[in-house]
RNA sequence: GGGCGCGUAGCUCAGUUGGUUAGAGCACCUGCCUUACAAGCAGGGGGUCGCAGGUUCGAGCCCUGCCGCGCCCACCA
C-alpha cells in the first residue's frame, strides 16, 4: 500500500502516555464496534473462542491478566486475517466460593427451611457483628446475596479485562448463574436424561461433613495426615482371640466384618466364623476377601460403615449390613445397640460405651475410643484391655474435598450421576481429536481419563447454583416416588423446582400425600461451566447459531483445571452430540513468585495486576505475557514490563521519525530497500507461520528482534540521510516509501500483543490512507503488502551493508568518538565478492557513517562477508548543525 | 509408587525436524548528548548446555542410566 500522508512531529505529543491513551482506545473500540461478533459470516470464517469464565469470588492477581491474555493475542491475529471473531466473556459465579465468600462478607448462614424475608437489606458484616452468631436467612434471601455479591466482582474483573485490551466482543457477557445459562445447564440435563446417561443412586459416595454434600472425584485431593495404627483384640464368637490393626478406632461401632485374605495362613480357621467386637460386642462375620493385604497391619481387619472406598466394595459385595455411624454433619449419630440394625451380645455395656461417643465429631469420638479401649472392661475375650498396645503414629494420605477442611467420608446419600465410566474409550478417542498445546498436556487428560473410577457425581447440596429440573409425585404417605422422576421439559426452562409446581401439579400440593416434592439439589458447578461452548451457541435454541458457533476453534485454560472443565466439557460434548467441543485447546502456564513459589492467595504472594499495568502500562503487561510460551510456567520478573515499556517508547519514537519524513513516496528502487523489503517479507511469513501455530511468542520474539536489530539500529540509519536527500528523488521517494511500508507491517504485526501503541501510531497516518479505522481490524500483513516491488539484485546486500556500517560503528567506540561524528577519512578492505556486493549499497553505509571519502580495498584473506575498516580518521568534534 | 515437564551466562528465557565459533534481554564493564529516541546509541566481558555413558563424520538437541526441581495422579485396614 503505497503511503501518503505524513505527520508533523510537532503535533504529537513528547511522550506516550500509556494510561490515557488506554482509556481512549477501550472507548474508541466499543464506539466502532471493532470486536463485535459477524453472525452473517460463515463458519469457516469465524474463529470461536471458548472463553473460560473466571470465578468471580477469587482473587485478581496478575497471573489473571497473563493467562487472558495469551488467547488475545491468536484471537486478534485471526480478526486481522478477516476472520469474524466469537470472543465471549462469562463469569463463574455459581457455586461454593461465591457462597462461602457471601457467607463471610455478610456473616450469614443459610437455612433452605425459612420463608423469605421481604424487604431484607443486610449489610457487609464487621468484626464486631462477627464475633456474634451469624444471622441465618432463606433460600432466595441467600441467592439473591450471592448475586449481589458476585456483581461486585464482576465488576472489577470487567474494568481490568478492558484495562489490559482483551478484545472481547462485550454484548456477549454472561454468567453461569443468568437465565441462558441456567436454561442450558437444564437442558443438558434434559437431554442426557432422555438419552439415558443421568441416574440416581443412594449408594454410600464421598461426602464433606463441613459442606454437608456430596463431592465428585474430580474435586478431590489426596493430604498427608498425621494418624495411628491402633491394635484391637476382637474375640471370636467360638473362642479364640486375634488382634486387627486400624486407623480408625472410632468406627468400632461401625463394624460389620472381619476380612483377611483367603490365603493367609494365620487366620484360615476364622473364616466362616463370627467376631465378637471390643466395646459394642457385636457379632459380625469373618470372611477371606482377595483385598485383603497380609503386609498391611496385621492381615486381619475390620470392615467398617463406612472407613473408606474399599470397606464400600466389601459392604456390596459380600451384602453386608449397614450400620450408619457417621451423620451428614460428621457427628456420630445416636443408636441403640440391642437392636436388630445394631446388635449386640451385651447391649448395656455397648450402650454404655456408645453413650460417650453419641454426638461427638469424628475426631472426638477417636480420642474417646481410645480411652473406652484401654478398660478391660470393654474386652470381648475378657483378657485385658482391647488397645493390645499404644498406638502406633503413622503418616498416610487421606481424602479430601479440594476446598475443604475435613476429611471426606462415606455416606449413603441420594445424589444424581452422570455416566461415564463406560465411555472412557469414546472420551479418549475425542481427547485425541483436539490438538492440544503444548502437545504434551493431552497426557494430563488421558491419564485422568484412564483413571476414571466414579461416574460423575452431579448434585449438590447446595444453593446458589443450578437447580436440578426435577420433581417426584408423592403418594399417599407423602413418599416421594425417586423411580420415576418428573423432569422439566425444554420449554418451561429455566425453572426452579423448589418454586415452581410441575405440570398437572398445583403450588397448593407441594408437600402434600399425592402431590409432588421438589428436588432441593443443585448441580455441580462443573455441570454448568461444561456447557460454555453451547451456551455461547445456544444450542437446542438457535441450531443455525450453533451450527456456526460449535465446535468452537479455541479453548484456553489453564492445566489445572484440565480433569474438571475440559475433561467435562468434551464428556459433555460428547454425550449429547458425540461432537468435540473445540479443535484446540491451549493450555497457559502458572506464574510463579520470583521464588518460583505457585502464586496463591494462602501463601499471600499474589501481584495486584493494577500496580503493574500503572507503572508500566497494558502494553508492557501484554508484552511480558507475549514472551511466556504455552504452558510453560514463568517465574514473575519485573524486568520483562520494562522490557516491554522500552519497547512501546520505541515504537512511539521511531514511528513518529519515520512518519515525518515529508518527503513524496515513489516506486521502492533502491538496491538498499528492496534487501530490506526481503527480510521484512520474510519476517511476515515467519511470524504468520508461528500465529497459526498459536506461538504468539515466537511471532514477538521475531517482530521484536527485526523492529530493533532490523528497522531502528540499521535500516533506519542507512536510509534516514537518503530520504532527506535533495539530489537524489527517486532515492528518496524509495526510502520514505520503504520507510512507511515498514512501519506499517511492523505496527500490524505488533498489534496482537501491543494493541494500544500500535493503534495510536496506526491512527496518525494509515487509519485515513488504508480506510480501516482501527489496525486491528486492518488485514494482516501479507504478500499483498509488497506487491510490486521488485526483488533486489542480491539478497544479501542488505546483511553486508548493515556488516559495513558495524564495522564502521566500532571503529568510532574503539577511537573513543560519538557514531555521529563525522569520518574524515575511511579506508576499508573485504573480499572481492563483499566488494561488489556493497557496490549499490555503499553510498547509503557511508552517508550513515557521515563519510564524504573513502577508499575501498579487495582482501581475499577476509572472510566472506566481513568489512574490515583498515584506517579511519573521525572529525575533532560534532559538525555544526 | 506411576506419569509429564524442566535443568543452557549472575537473573529471566530462546535455541524450529542433529550441522560452522551456543543466542537474546536484564545485570555488569567501556565509550558516546548522535538533527527520532539518554526512557537513547555504539562497543565489550561472561556459558564444561545438571552428571555419566552411548549412537553419529558431527550432539544443547537422539538413546540409556543417574542427580536435582516442579506439577499431575495413586496410596485411608
């Protein structure tokens, strides 16, 4: 594109204000529309990006504005290829923080038995009013803080998306809790449902006592903890005694079984027998079970209900009875021992012993236990203590709900599934599909998939979330009828089943013997945030939306998150279209503290993002996000800002020297500027080829390296006296031509990463010459830049006259002289083929090198290439101007 | 215990299918106010590429083993 325009200096400002023109430029944006999404345009050319919702109630931290930039970066290469860009924003705000976090600020407890509270207003608690009892408050009273809680947050995460210039089409914001996405989420379920992947069951799952809800094992984390080996002797009901080992002594009361592996030699007379247990006296029976481990302990064990996943196993496949110690809030339960669910062959000893347990929290309960065992009165042989010997202290890695403080139990509870333990293959084979960066996070997924042993626990007990669309009749004692589910149909959605009455049903019968109850439940946060390629499609809604939304082009997230949000959002995409749900799938890395340290909101080692971008500004921000590569955690350096703030002043600089030479353009002939042209040329084609990969890394480490060892330290210099020659026109037009040429690929290939300096330089000259009033929405550089201009007679003339003018360079740094002063007298040498080559060139190394003379000698020893400056004389001081 | 990744200059990191003498920025040293920019420019010093073997004409890169760091997963009697 041949340029015109020139600009004064003069006129623009000294230095580039990075603040205020940050606010210009976001304001410009939205008033041009420049990232609006094109619906009319046709799916191949619509780039989609899977935008991960941020969870509203964390931390910001400038680890945030790193990993949402780095999708900026291909997304705004792609607008520049013409494409039309999807680019949503959604926040998370459903879900346990949001509610722990509105619990906390407002010092309140939810109690899903009590009625609204008309006109309640409540205000952000403080520590006085926290030392008292929180204040307990309804279901929608609740809901409705939460929401207006998250609106807070939404607000800051806004304000800083459109500080740092993510281009972001705004019209598209959501949340995970609004209408549409709650209308999604449903009909998810709806669909999975009717297609027969969604079940209930009331077999004993994980459980958080703190939470009081179900868990599924994608948010579960294994912590090492602190516990003992506690050595009981049980009596067998025959005669006889031996000795289990356990970590969990409070659940004694609990025991339904005594198991050891068939082919353990020590306890081959027991099996078939029953045990009598310490304290309760319980009978139970001994059976031989394959995973039983002889090494562990003393082979023989009890077999609680519940102590962990494999006493599960033991109690369904050997149907052995319940007996629920452990209640919801992880307090034991009352019973009575003596009766038939809980039987015993001394029910007042038993209960007495239970009576000092009953009540108490699970660690309580242990402590008390001890003491019960060390009285021989509680003996079942009658020979002493049952504590055998004092415990033993071990370390051993127990389950944990990711967020919480307790250990996880086993409750039979009623919770709502999704299957997938039978679709490992299928979810494999989609995983395989989607390319992945770095490639070698697609192990992550796979491993995790491999590993799978729960289908996918998706209710909650919870409430500020997604309700689970369902009802179930009541019969006539008020029963309510889980078999047969009533489930709410597309087109009432979203609703509420605790509110709304199911069809055929009346508000008047909910609760009542024949009416309908409502499932309390919500689901799981990840059931709703698995949706977030159809919620922005609408899909089941809009099918020619869809059709051009989905699957979308890119899913960026982090690696932490790679088995919960991409594991279940392909599950998702999968089960209800046996579709992926993108083609690719980037992975940004974590950024450390300059300790290398994770950067987290407990360690209280988190960077405000604020600061930085103050101090040095987005662009400088963008850039040190820009250097990081995908997936490749970075340690925080303040000195990449700088890095990139020097670079943004350069630009500014240099664009405005290069604009202001007033000079008409012409036809670029110039041996010199057709060289240069080359290289630049090929710098587009490198960069383009590193975008397509989605290396925007390599693409700036590229245009960063050619602007300064390229453009401004050489080119710039070889060709500035030219383009204010006044004896030669048409090298001058050639060199302003070039001059505006480069600037403006350069700009355009900076724009990703710097967008508001590259707009500000874009705006002084090529807005109104090329007619696209923002660079990123003007083409990318291409070949249709630098059609028409011819090659240069040797593409390594431009290499040997930058070679010349170093040379020259550093024979001024080794004669203690300024690179402007003058060069009186210049004697250089270099092969003959170097000579020649510099023919065409040398006019501009020596005007750079303010030389007026010079003599020029052929050295065969020289190596190809190499200038060598054999004797030079610099002026005294700097000409006069 | 299984898996993945990393280890290159004082620091942060590149190093593109194995190919001259291993790079950048920062930091450091020397010089320079030079008609875009001193928030700048020119020049310079600095590395046993974690260790040990192997393959190859040739290894930072490929193979094997080991050491260290990080992450993911598993491990509840």
């Amino acid at each position: 594109m041949a340029s015109r325009a020139t600009i004064d200096p003069d006129k623009l400002p000294k230095h580039f204000d990075s603040a205020e023109a940050e606010r210009r430029w976001d304001a410009r944006w939205q008033e041009l529309g420049v990232y609006h999404y094109d619906p009319s345009r046709a799916r191949e050319e619509t780039w989609v990006v899977d935008t991960p919702p941020p969870t509203t109630s964390g931390t910001l931290h400038i680890g945030h504005v790193f990993s949402y930039a780095q999708p900026d970066f291909v997304t705004r290469y792609q607008r520049m290829r013409g494409k039309s860009i999807y680019y949503p924003m959604g926040w998370d705000d459903n879900g346990v923080p949001t509610e722990r976090r509105t619990q906390n600020l407002f010092h309140v407890r939810c109690d899903p038995t009590l009625p609204r509270e008309p006109g309640l207003a409540l205000e952000p608690a403080n520590a006085k009013a926290k030392s008292s009892p929180p204040r307990v408050i309804s279901r929608p009273d609740f809901i409705a803080l939460c929401a207006r809680v998250t609106a807070e947050d939404e607000k800051a995460f806004l304000a800083l998306w459109r500080r740092v210039g993510l281009s972001v089409d705004w019209r598209t914001e959501y949340a995970t809790i609004d209408a549409n996405a709650r209308r999604m989420a449903q009909l998810s379920f709806w669909d999975l449902f009717h297609k027969g992947h969604c079940y209930q069951s009331d077999a004993p799952f994980m459980w958080d006592v703190d939470f009081q809800m179900a868990v599924a094992q994608a948010e579960v984390e294994d912590r090492q903890r602190p516990s003992a080996y506690h050595d009981l002797e049980f009596a067998v009901e025959s005669g006889g005694a031996f000795t289990i080992s356990t970590t969990r002594p409070e659940l004694l009361g609990a025991c339904v079984g005594v198991t050891a592996h068939p082919s353990d030699a020590r306890y081959q007379g027991l099996f078939g027998k029953r045990a009598i247990t310490p304290l309760f006296r319980a009978p139970v029976p001994i059976f031989a079970s394959e995973k039983a481990d002889p090494e562990k302990g003393t082979g023989i064990l009890m077999v609680c209900t519940f102590g962990d996943q494999t006493d599960v196993e033991w109690w369904r496949d050997h149907k052995l009875a319940l007996r629920q110690l452990i209640g919801k809030n992880g307090r034991l339960v009352p019973v009575t021992f003596g009766s038939e669910t809980f039987p015993s062959q001394d029910a007042d000893a038993a209960n007495r012993c239970y009576a000092e347990l009953s009540g108490r929290n699970l660690k309580q309960a242990r402590t008390r236990s001890v003491d019960l065992l060390r009285d021989p009165a509680n003996s079942a042989t009658g020979t002493g203590p049952p504590l055998v010997r004092e415990p033993k202290p071990i370390e051993h890695a127990v389950k944990f709900y990711e967020k919480g403080d307790n250990p996880l139990e086993y409750l039979p509870t009623r919770q709502w599934f999704v299957r997938l333990l039978d679709k490992k293959e299928q979810l494999l084979a989609k995983g395989a599909e989607i390319k992945w960066h770095p490639e070698h996070m697609s192990k992550r997924y796979e491993d995790w998939t491999r590993n799978l042993a729960y289908d996918w626990c998706v209710s909650r007990q919870r409430y500020f979330g997604v309700p689970i669309p369902v009802w179930y009749a009541l019969d006539a004692a008020g029963k309510p009828n889980y078999e047969k589910p009533i489930v709410a149909e597309p087109k009432t959605l979203p609703i509420d089943p605790m509110t709304d009455a199911p069809p055929g049903y009346q508000e008047a019968q909910r609760g009542q013997p024949g009416g309908f109850a409502g499932e309390a439940d919500v689901f799981d946060t990840w059931f709703t945030s698995s949706m977030t390629p159809q919620i922005a499609s609408r899909w089941l809604l809009e099918p020619e939306r869809h059709a051009r939304l989905f699957p979308a082009d890119l899913r960026p997230q982090a690696h932490d998150i790679i088995r919960t949000w991409a594991f279940y959002t392909i599950a998702k995409a999968l089960l209800h279209e046996d579709k992926v749900p993108w083609r690719q799938i980037a992975i940004s890395g974590w950024i450390l503290d300059p300790d290398r340290k994770k950067m987290s909101k407990s360690i209280g080692n988190t960077v405000t993002p604020t600061e930085p971008i103050d101090k040095h500004g987005a662009d400088a921000v963008r850039y040190w996000a820009g250097s990081a590569r995908l997936g490749v955690d970075t340690a925080l350096d303040e000195n990449v800002f700088k890095v990139g703030k020097r670079l943004v002043t350069k630009l500014f600089n240099a664009s405005k020297f290069a604009l202001a030479q007033s000079a008409e353009a012409g036809p670029i002939a110039s041996e010199l500027d057709r060289a240069f042209v080359g290289e630049l040329r090929a710098l587009v084609e490198d960069a383009t080829a590193a975008y397509e990969k989605l290396d925007y890394a390599r693409a700036l480490e590229l245009t960063e390296s050619f602007f300064w060892k390229r453009f401004t330290d050489t080119y710039l210099e070889l060709a500035k006296a030219r383009a204010r020659s006044e004896h030669d026109a048409a090298g001058r037009a050639s060199a302003v031509a070039t001059l505006r040429l480069a600037l403006s690929v350069l700009v355009r290939l900076f724009a990703p990463v710097l967008p508001f300096i590259s707009e500000e330089i874009w705006s002084w000259a090529f807005a109104q010459e090329t007619g696209h009033a923002s660079v990123h929405s003007a083409p990318w550089p291409s070949a249709a830049d630098f059609a028409g201009i011819a090659a240069p007679a040797d593409g390594a003339s431009f290499e040997a006259s930058v070679a010349c003018y170093l040379a020259i360079n550093k024979a001024k740094a080794d004669a203690n002289v300024s690179s402007g002063r003058e060069t009186l007298r210049l004697a250089l040498a270099a092969a003959p083929e170097t000579r020649a080559r510099l023919a065409p060139v040398i006019s501009d190394v020596l005007a750079a090198a303010r030389c007026a003379a010079h003599e020029f000698a052929d050295d065969d020893a020289l190596a190809p290439g190499a200038v060598a400056v054999r004797d030079a004389v610099f002026a005294e001081r700097a000409a006069e101007v």
